[in-house]
C-alpha cells in the first residue's frame, strides 16, 4: 500500500457495496477528514428503479449506469477497488477478500437484497428476478424471444402459451414491467409480426395482498389498477402462485385454482438479504429479520459495534409502527448521507440524533403515460404524475453522469412508441430458439457457468 | 401459412443473413412484385464497423443495433424470421431450418464470416475476435477488466502484463482498437485508478504486413502508423505472432523473436467463410477460395444455379486484378442493391450487366481526432478526415433508425473524454477477479455455455 492519502488522515472508512446507500456515503466524506475505500463487486452503479425498461427493451444497460471510478474520482481520498468480501472480523476490525485483508476504523455495510422464492428456488430458472444488469437482459431475452418463438409456431394452443406473460409480485417493479409489456405487445411490436397478432398477448400480473402497489394508498392502488387494466393487463390480487413448472403457472385466488399455459413467467414477488446479513450476524450476534436483513440501531449501526453500519435495502430500521423502512432509492441515499455526517461529526467529538427519514413522497409508472404519485397529503395518478415521475428519475441520473442522452431516447420512444434496444443478446447458443425431442419449440433457459483458471 | 401476400405475388425470394448486404437486398425489393422472407439467427442488424467502439466502452449494442422486424416493418410483402439455417437443396429449391422447411424461387445467401486462427484455433479462448455484439462485451470486458486487476496487483512484473495489450492485426478493425485503448489508458481512465498510472499501459498493434492498413496506399499506411504512434501504440510491422500461451505471446520479426508478457490478447486477423459456403459448395459444387468463400459470378450467382445469390463477406467477386472485393459495408450494401435489381428485371424479362463496385472511398479512424481516408484521387488524414468519418457514419446509422443518440454521445465524450458505456458484464460469475492455486490474480475466460431444454 503506496497510498499518500493513507499517511494524511489516519482514519479509514470502508464501505462495501456501492448501490445508493454505499455511494452517497461515499460522496459525503468526500471532503472529510477520512480516507474511504469502497468496494464493489461491479465497476459501476446502477439506477435500479429504471432497470425495468433494460428489461424491456427501452434503455441499454450503459444508459442507467455509471462507472464508481468516473463518479468518484475526483476525491483525492477515495480509492475504488473492485472485489467481494468474504468476510469479516469484527474485533480486530478487519475485512477479507478472495485475497488480501483491509483493516477498517469505521465499516458501512451496504450490500443489498437479491430475489427470494419464499422456499420455492426450484422456480428461479423459469421465473428470473431483476436485481443486476444481467437479470434484466435475461428477462429481455425471454420476453422478445417469445415473440420469435410465437411467430414460428403454428399451434394454436402452444402459440397462445409463447404469447402469456405471468409477472408475479404487484409492487413496483411487477407493475412496471406489466406495464412496459403491454405497452410492446399492444403497440411497440403491432406491426412487426406476419404469422401472430402480438395485440393477442395476455399479460398477467399475479399479487397476494389485496391490491396493487400495496405501500401506497388504497385509492392510488385502485387507480394504478385500473391504469394497468386499461392498457390490457389483467390485474389478479389476492392471488398466490402456487406453482410454475413444465411451462404451466397455478394460480390460487381464494378456493378457485388456475392452470395458466404460459412460457414467460418473471419474478417480482419478494426479496431477501444478500449474504453480508448472515456473516455480520455470526461474527457480532446482530439480529436479523425474516428475510435476513439486519436489524439496525436508531443511528443504523450495530447493536454493541458502533463503528460498523448497515443501511439501504440490506438494512432493517424499524419506524414507530413497527414496520421497516422500505427498501428504495431515497430511503438508502438518506442513510448513506446520514451515516457520513455522523462519521464527520464523531472525529470532531460530537453526537448525532437518530436516523429520521423524511419522505418526500413515492412514485410509480404504469405504460406510456401514466403514473402513481404518493406524496403524502397530496396524492396524484395519470400523466401529470407520469410527467413528474419521468422528470424526477432523469433529475436523478443526471446527478451522477450526463444521461441526457436518456432524456432523448426516451422523448423519442414516446413520439415513436419504438424501442431502440429489443436486442436478443446473450451467449451465441442462448441466441436462439430450440427444437426439443417431441419437435416443439424451446427457448435455452440461461444457465450457470462454471468457471476455472 | 395463412398470409396474404403469398396469393399475391408467387415469386419468392429467401434471403438468408440480415447484414448490410441480405438487409440492403430486402430493402429494394420492398415495392417489388415478389415476397420476401429474410432469416436471421439474430433479430437485430449490427452495424459492424462500430463494434469497435462497443468493445471499448464508447458506445452500447443496442446504439449500433436496429431491431430487423421494425427496419422492415412497414414492407408489406416481407416477412422477418428468426432462426438458423442447416441445410439447402438447390434441387427442390428449399432451405432446411431446426424445423421446418421454406421454398424458394429466388435464394440470397449473405451469412458473411467469422474469425480464423490460421490453424491456431486453440487461441480463440484467449485471443478474442470482434464479429457479434458478444465479442464485443468480451473484449469490453477483459480491457476493463485488466485494469482493475491491475490496481490490485502489487508485484510490478505482473502488474506490468496486466497493463500490457497486444492487438493482432493491422487492418481497420486492429488500427481502431489499438487507436481506442491507447485513448482510455493514456485519456479516459487516467484519473481513475489510485495505485497505478494507467498511463504507464503498453499498447503493442502487430502487423504481418509490412506496413498496417495494406488496402490503402502506402502513404496513408504511414500516416496512420505515425498518428497511432503519437496515440503511444507501438506499431511493429513485418511481425508474426507464432505462439499465445500462459499471458505470454511469441512475436517474431524477422530473425528477432520476441517473448512479451501480456494478459489482454486481442485478434483483428483473419476471417474464414461462415458455414453456407460450405453447405452450398457441397450441393452444387461450386468453388470456394481459401478462407472459404464463395466464388461468384460476375452476376454474383452461384455456377449453373442462376437463382442463387452470394454477397457480402461470403462471397468472392474477383476484380480484373485478379484480387478479391474487400469485405467491407459499401461492398455488401451494393451488392444487395444490385441482386434486388437483377431480380425484378428478371422477372420482366430484361437482363442486367454485371456487377461492378463503384468505391467511393475508404475510411479508418485513429484514435479521438485523427483518420486516413482514401478517395483514390483526394488522399486525407488528421482531424479533417476524422470528421469525414463522423459525419459518414452517422448517416449510415440515422438511415436505418434515429441513431442521433450516438451522435450525442460521441460529441459528449469527445469533449470530455468520458466512455459511458465501460460496464463489465456477463455472467455475474464472470464478473469476477478470481485467485488461482499460486495465489494469483485471474480473469475468468469466457466459457461456452452447453445448452439443454
């Protein structure tokens, strides 16, 4: 380690995981008496809320991510490394890689959630979730290549299978991608086919509490609902799937039991801690909460550690009704800033109030032209709200990079309705649409490599 | 097949392979009195020539792609399918699909090429080409990848392979990579890193020739050595690589043999024919040239079979000096055009004169500002012909679709010098810098994915 920032400031800040929580940390001890080094598994930061339109073909993976070393660098302290921690120990405060160990004087955990398949991971190979950029070019795979495979089959019953698409999970992400759906079966890819009508399509979105977007309230849920309906989603709630194999999803809506033929099934039900949760709470004795996440101090650090934090989505902090705090972009970016003007105010002796998360409101798209807006006292929905949501996500994205360049692609698709990356991409033999034993037509589902020296 | 347009118009054109020259061919026989069925294994048409800049960060696959179902969308009498070609009888004038058959009256065969090792194939794992959108993320991949293994690595040696790139081939597409890498380490990523000064990269360009870009008169040749020289590529010319093997690559230049420590090895070499020209030469006995390639007539039909087409990379139209139509975009596109004319004054009775190549110039870019462009009387190179370069290729891309995205990005990162587009993706696996039994630092290769229904 040659490093002339270590010899300034003695004081070391590791983070691990650079998503919002991670990153704006480090953005505010940018200029702080510190020196920070964040890890990530990846190069860059994703702007998860828009990974649903890489999923669907809107936007390229590059539009909605930034490189951390372009972000970062210029802070003279902060020094990126990519990498994974395997593990950590917190009494001699150090971190272990797959080679080499960082010593840390304060730790900010912020690794996140991947998909949860509540006991049910023999789905994940048909029902893909959207967490990484990978994920999402998967379901964009899937979802054109069913297309593909309906336009060459000549089955009535098996064409009708290629053109059913099950979204499982009415949150945000489940009623975005239902919406983005709609939006290519109905009207993006209408006129692109010969043998199929694409406007055949049947677009499922399959929820077990008893509305659509259940953190907001009951009336925006009705109204994101009807929106869902009007672009031709068929909206199922109070619905649990209770299978997904050899190409049929069960569906139970109270006593009544469906058998949906359908060869596209995405997963946006339900998440869980990703693996960073478990190794914290072996080595400090931090509870955890059913899906792992760590349950967290009034100032998010550890119970008995309080110079390591855990915040964002992989962060349980527990609000006066006893509910967490949910797991999106604004709550993980006020954590990461909380946590650093805490870090700052420490070195200078001084104590910092709980961590308040002030709610500036929450939104949801829904198709072309229509949104949920929840901001608390005033609630809106349609295009106004619509208008606001695509204004607040570019803002956001501009912060970091210039994605002007999603401003104009995105003007552009909604005066075309086109959709400049419907690109089927993946490995050359993922690339195309099979030809099973019984002569039927199969897409390759993606499956894991293995890698060696 | 219920579709309208057969009854309409019996004559039936197959064109195989939706590159410049299959594309251009279904283009103009848009209004003709015939249908058209266009096979691709992909559903997108790359514009190749700026693969390169996907490769190296500057742009995403999908601004270089146009989806070929909305390029063709509005042809009534065309029908897209998706899907790869096994075999052809030209007998009963059908082509064989992984099911189904489709008959033809009139076939186009444009399936172009891939990379070729010269008998060295067990190179490819470690010395990629650049022909899909997936070489390109692998090449992204590794260039991205190499510097962050080496800001990790602390022996000096091996940091110095790490930071060492070999580019095998001094045509267009080695003189733009080597141009492209010499900006990102010695430009882009310079204030990136904290242990290593990128600037420090070694870019070698090997060339076999005696000088690089032998397609363009020996002058141009030199001021493109000169101007990747002034970039920091080390250009050696009259230079084999004769061996590639544990990050070492053999190189040997003349009596000289050189062992260069090196774990980044790209290849720009040698293409070979796709398997159709094999297929084809088998059923109808036509001659193939040494890599492969289809030997055509002057009407760019197959001998004896005046109903087969082949143009574009895969075919072999000899010019008066007895040299082979390079294999480039205007050759194809023309190509195409031609093929379609010939079609539709056969169908009226007429005859058409043979093919000729109207060469409207060649053009390859070096680096941010510099180019050579050959005109055959007007000769430019620097800046003003970079310009040309610009303007040329955007045209190209704006005629299929509104690529004015990619204008933006390039007009942003040449005043910036910012590359968006640096992910390092694949599979999240892959993602990684592993650790081998010796303790050292690996990139996993990519590895063929076997594929099961």
């Amino acid at each position: 380690m040659t490093n002339k920032v270590e010899k300034q400031s003695p004081h070391h800040v590791v983070i691990v995981g650079g998503g919002f929580g991670g990153l704006h940390a480090a953005l505010s001890l940018g200029k702080a008496p510190v020196r920070v080094t964040l890890i990530d598994k990846r190069n860059f930061h994703l702007f998860q809320p828009l990974l649903y339109q890489v999923a669907t073909g809107g936007l390229s993976p590059a539009d909605i991510s930034s490189p951390l070393r372009s972000i970062l660098n210029k802070q003279q302290n902060t020094k990126v490394l990519m990498g994974e921690v395997r593990d950590v120990d917190p009494h001699q405060q150090k971190i272990f890689l797959n080679k080499g160990e960082i010593t840390y004087d304060t730790l900010i955990v912020a690794t996140g959630v991947s998909h949860h398949y509540f006991g049910n991971e023999q789905w994940a190979p048909t029902a893909p979730g959207l967490k990484t950029v990978e994920d999402a070019l998967e379901m964009r795979r899937r979802i054109f290549m069913a297309f593909e495979a309906a336009e060459k089959e000549t089955d009535v019953e098996k064409r009708r299978a290629w053109l059913t698409f099950v979204i499982v999970g009415g949150g945000p992400t489940g009623v975005e991608l239902a919406g983005a759906i709609a939006e290519l079966a109905y009207s993006t890819l209408k006129k692109d086919f010969r043998n199929i009508d694409t406007a055949e399509a049947k677009i499922v979105l399959v929820e077990g509490m008893d509305r659509v977007l259940p953190p907001y309230s009951p009336d925006l849920s009705a109204k994101a609902a009807t929106s869902l309906e009007n672009l031709g989603v068929k909206v199922q709630t109070k619905a649990l799937v209770t299978n997904i194999a050899d190409n049929v999803v069960t569906i139970r809506q109270g006593d009544n039991i469906e058998h949906l033929e359908a060869r596209t099934v995405l997963w946006a039900a339900g998440v869980k801690a990703s693996a960073m949760g478990t190794i914290l709470a072996e080595h400090t004795g931090v509870e955890l909460d059913q899906v792992g996440r760590v349950m967290v101090e009034p100032d998010l650090s550890i119970k008995g550690y309080p110079q390591i934090f855990v915040l964002g989505d992989l962060a349980n902090f527990t609000k006066p009704d006893g509910k967490p705090l949910a797991g999106v972009a604004p709550v993980a970016t006020q954590e990461g800033k909380y946590v650093a003007d805490l870090i700052v105010k420490r070195l200078a002796g001084e104590t910092s109030p709980a961590f308040e998360y002030f709610d500036a409101g929450s939104l949801s798209v829904i198709g072309r032209h229509s949104a949920v807006a929840d901001f608390g006292s005033v609630k809106m929905s349609g295009f106004f709200a619509w208008l606001i949501w695509v204004f607040v996500h570019i803002y956001y994205l501009i912060e970091f990079d210039n994605k002007l360049v999603v401003f104009i692609q995105w003007t552009w698709s909604y005066f075309t309705r086109k959709r400049g990356a419907r690109l089927i991409t993946g490995d050359e033999s993922l690339g195309q649409i099979g030809v099973d034993d019984k002569g039927d037509y199969f897409i390759a589902p993606k499956i894991k490599v293995s890698v060696k020296a």
